[in-house]
C-alpha cells in the first residue's frame, strides 16, 4: 500500500507542486492522479477524492488517512517518516524549516496574486508593484538569514520541507523575471534544476494544453529552465531498448535522440521524456550505456 495523491494542472498548481514535491524529493512512494481546474471536473474529481473537499492537492495515507491541503500533508510525512530529512533534525535548523514554512503559507500575498506559477512560458516587461517588491526583500531577508545560519546550499542546510514550500516562489522570479538579488536569484536556478522538479515541470508540458487563465497581456519569452537535450518523437525505427525504461514493458512508441532510436510503452512515456530526457534518470541509465 502508498500513498494516494489527487494534484491540479503541473505547470500552474503552486500548492500541488508543493504537495508532490514532498513526497518525490524524500523518495516518498505515491500514486498520483491529475485534475483539470478551471472545468466542471476538477469539482467532481475532488469530491470523488474526498467528499467536501475545496482544494488541491488532496493526500490519501495508506491507513485511509485524508489530508487536505499542502501544509498538512507537509507536517503528517515528516512525523511519518522520521529519517527521511522533511524536517531538520538539528533544533535551531528545525525551527527556522517550520517558520519558513508556516510564513510562505500564509505570506507573500501581493507576490502569489499577481505572479501566477507558470512553468510553460516567461513574461517579459512585468512591472513590479511595491508590494511585490516588499515581498521580495522580505524573502531576500528570510533566505539571507537562513542559508547564513545554517551554510547553504538550501535555507536549512540540506534540501528540506522549507525548499519544497518555497520552490513555486522560485519559478516566480524566473517566469516574471523580478528584481531580485543575485543570492535569491541563484537559489531560483539551483530549485529548477533539481531532478524532481525538472521532472515535474516535463510532465506538466505534456499533460494537457495550456490554459488560457493564466495568460497575460504581455511579450512571452521562453521559461528559463536548463537547456535540454534535442529529441523528437518518430515514427520509425529500430530501437535500442526492448523494455521501456519506465514500466518494463515492451515498447511500441518511439523517440529519436542524437540519431539514436530509443522506444517507449506508450506515448505519455515517450513525449514526458522528449520534453527533458536528462530529467528521468532510468531513460539516461539506457542512453549513457
């Protein structure tokens, strides 16, 4: 038995990257089911998930368990998994996590109403208010004073639950491209090249169309994520893997990379890799070989 999961849209649900990211940067195992917002679905998918809910992401324990919102679900797994580092477990470390965390849910509003997370495009020629500027500075505060009392890279030391609350924040800055200062900046970048994010962010540009909701009257430049690797589904071909990397079944879709033929069992498989191959470990063990 794991841990059920019920996210928003990838590529615009904050909180659901919240949700998720607490269980796939912990090697937390979890099965995940995807709504649509903004449609007549998302409000029968909740209520089918957990009757009465409003939100997402909506967790399920393997005891039958319902957690309701990110915090909560943030809080039930570092208790349930002691060991896996949610949570500090040096006291002073611990403390600034849950501070960090407890503001950023409940903070920031000028910088989360005007700054939707988007991780399918950046807008350019964004101005900032002064509210969204006194946000920034609070979080160039908080973070200065955190990766100074407990070394970096991460505001607590190693990678923890203050991160995965603060990662949307990070997207924000790239996506709008705030004034923001160089370390803040830096801590942006180093968020969106982490394996699980990257991975998050490949899904999301393939599950789904975009949604016209979070357009904005402004140019578009491309998302600043890490460049990826060239590839493109195909057709035809002779692949090199019998097995797709992923399930391990036999392949039937193919993708095309470096001239190379690598197959896949099905079509999600194949374009989440084509969206960012370095993203997904198993396929570049295949590829690396």
């Amino acid at each position: 038995m794991m841990y059920n999961l019920l996210i928003g849209d990838r590529s615009y649900s904050s909180w659901s990257l919240r949700g998720w990211l607490s269980f796939a940067a912990f090697d937390i195992p979890v099965q995940v089911k995807k709504t649509t917002m903004y449609c007549d679905q998302f409000a029968l998918d909740r209520e089918a998930f957990y009757p009465g809910a409003r939100t997402v992401p909506l967790a399920q324990s393997p005891d039958g368990v319902f957690l309701t919102d990110s915090l909560a679900i943030a809080w039930h797994l570092a208790e349930a998994f002691p060991d896996k580092g949610l949570l500090p477990k040096n006291p002073e470390a611990r403390a600034t996590a849950m501070c960090l965390i407890s503001e950023m849910h409940s903070g920031h509003m000028a910088l989360r109403s005007a700054c939707a997370m988007n991780l399918r495009t950046g807008w350019k020629d964004f101005e900032t208010t002064d509210a969204i500027q006194a946000d920034l500075d609070r979080i160039d505060f908080l973070f200065s004073r955190a990766l100074d009392a407990h070394g970096g890279p991460w505001l607590c030391g190693a990678f923890s639950l203050a991160d995965v609350f603060y990662a949307p924040v990070a997207t924000r800055i790239l996506t709008y491209d705030l004034p923001v200062t160089p370390r803040v900046r830096a801590y942006a970048e180093a968020m969106i090249a982490i394996t699980p994010f990257r991975q998050w962010r490949a899904i999301g540009l393939v599950d789904g169309p975009e949604q016209s909701t979070y357009d904005m009257d402004l140019p578009r430049q491309p998302f600043p994520a890490l460049p990826v690797l060239a590839a493109k589904a195909v057709e035809n071909g002779t692949p090199e893997n019998a097995l797709c990397p992923y399930s391990g079944d036999p392949v039937t879709d193919l993708m095309e990379l470096d001239g190379r033929i690598f197959g896949f069992c099905n079509p999600f498989c194949r374009d989440k890799t084509v969206a960012d191959p370095e993203a997904w470990p198993k396929f570049m063990a295949i590829y690396q070989s």
